[in-house]
C-alpha cells in the first residue's frame, strides 16, 4: 500500500511491477510455480529468497515490463 501510495505522487513515472502474481498466487507461498508449461522451483534453500531459476524469471518479468515502457529496447 505504501508504494502504491508513493507512486501517486509522481503520476507516469512510477509503475509497480505486481509479482506476487507470479511467485505466490493467491497470496499462498509456493516452493515452485506453473511457468510456461511446467512446475519450476523458484525458491532459494532457505525458503525465502528466490532461486537462479526464480531470479531469472524475475528478471525476464521486469525485462518484459521495462520494455513495454519504452525503458528498454525491444531485442
């Protein structure tokens, strides 16, 4: 709620990128996700932080968005 409420203040040059979509559907913490046709682990050993594979598929989601914006690029 806080940073939705920051980024109004700054109207066109904030956007939040919703990932609890993605890693905790529902809002229930889950080990592994359904990501482009299969289960894949995405959390670290400890069961907090993300895995490669979970930073990874973070990283192609913020990719993804950036270059919708006109941030990035499109390859």
């Amino acid at each position: 709620m806080a940073l939705e409420i920051a980024g109004a203040q700054v109207p066109g040059r904030v956007r939040l990128i919703n990932v609890d979509l993605l890693f905790t559907p529902n809002y229930a913490y889950r080990d592994s996700i359904f990501y482009r046709g299969r289960d894949v682990s995405v959390r670290g050993p400890d069961g907090d932080h993300l895995s490669a594979v979970g930073d990874t598929i973070l990283e192609s989601t913020i990719a993804r968005a950036l270059r919708s914006d006109g941030v990035l690029e499109a390859r």
